[in-house]
C-alpha cells in the first residue's frame, strides 16, 4: 500500500567529486533503509543532476549508475545554475515519482530528515520544508547577511520559509503545478510557497560541508538576493517613487525661500548648496535608472523564453 510510494530523490551537482563518492553512498543507504521500512517502493531512485561540472562528478555519476540501479544521472549540457539544475531535475522524475525530495551534493543536510519528510507525505502534506534550527556551521557573515535577506525579502511582501535553503519534499501534484510556472529567472524557495497545499515544517541542524567548496561566493550570494528580490517585488521601484517625491517637495520648498529671500531683497549666495544637489539629485536618478533597467532586463530575458537547462545524456542512455 504505502510502499507504492515512488521517491525520487534528486540532487544538484557542480564540481561535486571531491564529496559525491560518499554523498551517494550516504544516499544510496538512506533509501535502502527506507525501501525496507515498507515506507517507499523499491523502485525509488535517486537522481543525480550534472550541471556542466568541469571536473570528474559525471564519472563518477555514470560509474555508480552501473553498478546500483538505485543511482541515475542526467547530464546537462553546461553549467546552469543550482535553480535550473534543480528544476532539472525535478522535471525529468515528475512523471513517475509520486514525491520528490531535493538535496544539496554536499551533505550539509541531515539525511535521516528523509524518514520524517516522507512520514508527513503519507500524513498528507504536499509540501515538506527543511529548516536549518542554528546556523552555527555557517560564517558569522553568512548567518547575518542571510537574516538580513530573508527580514527584508518579507518587508518587500515576499513569503519566503526563513532558514529553509533547497532541502523539501514535493508531491507529484505540487510538481505538476510547480512545473507550470515558467519564468526563467527562477527563484524556487519564492515560488514553492505560492503553491499552496498543505504544507509543513520540520527542523534540523545544517552540517558543515562535508568536503569541497561552496558554490556561492559573495558575488553570486548577492545576485542570488537581487534576483530573489526583483523577480518577486517591485518594492524598490515605489521606494524609488517616494524618494523622487520627497525631492520634488524639498525643491519646492526651497523655491519658496528663494523667492521670499529674493522679496526680501537677500540674494542667496551659494556654490556649495547648487553643486550637492546636482551631485545627490543626479546619483540618485542614476539608481534610480538602474533598479528600473534590472526590471526591463528581467521582462527582456523572459520575453525571449529560452529554455532553462538542457540535457546533454541521462546514465540510462549509455547503459546498453
Ligand atoms: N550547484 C549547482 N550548480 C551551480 C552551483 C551549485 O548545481 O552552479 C549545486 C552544488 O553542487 C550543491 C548545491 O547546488 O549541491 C548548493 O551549492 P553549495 O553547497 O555550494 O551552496 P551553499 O550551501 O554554500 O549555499
Ligand atoms: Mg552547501
């Protein structure tokens, strides 16, 4: 009955071979021990996405995939991004798995979460999110700039799961309806909650990363939050509104004074005060230009509804 429960589980990989050796082996035991708990059907699998690493992760993939039947791969044909690998991967199990759960390559992620994630699903739940208890593991700077996102994401009106990085089971009907949004900036953690179904939260402790690098530098960290933000709020637009207000009604206010002082008969003496708002005015119409272009350069990249990844091969193709 239950053990008619497919389980894909399906992990991004980005120069992952330094780690994956054991991530799969942590995996593969995992949803062993699942399988035998009656808990997910034995023919369960776990899907390993290769988004164009440069070094020997799609080896490594294709070899394990010949020896365990549990371990499948696909190839995409150049580095997409964690986003679009994910979806990747989702996609290419929707069809036959009844839930999907996503992890990250690293094993930051506490694999036993599995157990309850996959409880809640026969419960009901359509979606299950991970949430890390303490980030101890993460940098001081990582913690806070990461706090400072998710505070301001929600001031901007964007529901987002504090804490809750990639790791979550889905349903199949909550990927169907995943799959049915199709902007090409995809930001997953902000769109999952507007799935809606019934949802839940389990906690963990996030683990440091169990070897490798992480794939997120500050740079990539912060495109990451700008496109989170402008692909979900137009907040910076009206703050960009107001703000041009406020100087409308202080230039105003100081045509006032000018003509006052001028009826008074004081001419206003001042090279200082003409030379910082032109400076400050122009500085902030330059920002201003530039939070509005991020908007047009979001409508021009989805007007043109390129695809979001491509496959290159699954390990099923190369198995003969
Ligand atoms: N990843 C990916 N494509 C990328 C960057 C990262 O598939 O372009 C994968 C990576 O292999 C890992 C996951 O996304 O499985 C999360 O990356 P990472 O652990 O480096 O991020 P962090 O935990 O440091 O935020
Ligand atoms: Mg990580």
């Amino acid at each position: 009955m239950s053990s008619e429960t497919l389980l894909s589980i399906v992990v991004p990989c980005y120069n992952e071979a330094a780690v994956l050796p054991e991530t799969m082996k942590v995996l593969i035991n995992r949803l062993k021990s699942l399988i035998q708990s009656g808990k997910i059907s034995d023919r369960s699998f776990i899907l390993l996405v290769d988004d164009g690493s440069a070094d020997r992760t799609w080896q490594l993939i294709a070899e394990q995939a010949v020896t365990s039947s549990i371990i499948r791969g696909v190839k995409l044909s150049r580095n997409f991004g964690h986003q679009n690998a994910l979806i990747a991967g989702i996609e290419t199990v929707s069809d036959v798995a009844d839930c999907v759960i996503t992890i990250d390559a690293d094993l930051q992620d506490d694999v036993r979460l599995m157990d309850v994630f996959v409880d809640k699903y026969h419960e009901g739940f359509d979606i299950v999110y991970g949430v890390r208890k303490r980030r101890d593991m993460d940098t001081f700077f990582k913690k806070h700039t990461a706090s400072a996102f998710y505070k301001l994401m929600g001031k901007m009106g964007v529901r987002l799961i504090p804490d809750h990085a990639d790791y979550r089971l889905i349903s199949q009907r909550a990927v169907q309806e995943l799959m049915r949004y199709q902007e090409s900036n995809l930001f997953i953690r902000g769109i999952i909650p507007l799935l809606g179904f019934r949802t839940t939260v389990v906690y963990y402790d996030r683990q440091r990363r169990f070897a490798g690098e992480s794939k997120y530098p500050l740079k990539k960290m912060i495109a990451f939050a700008a496109d989170g933000i402008t692909s979900f709020s137009v907040a910076p637009i009206k703050v960009v509104m107001g703000c041009g207000f406020m100087i409308v009604i202080a230039g105003i206010g100081i045509a006032v004074y000018a003509l006052v002082s001028w009826l008074l008969g004081n001419t206003i003496s001042g090279w200082t005060s003409l030379i910082l708002s032109i400076w400050i005015v122009g500085g902030m119409q330059l920002m201003a230009i530039g939070v509005i272009g991020e908007y047009i350069g979001k409508i021009f990249t989805e007007t043109k509804k390129r695809p979001r990844y491509s496959i290159e091969t699954h390990t099923a193709d190369q198995k003969k």
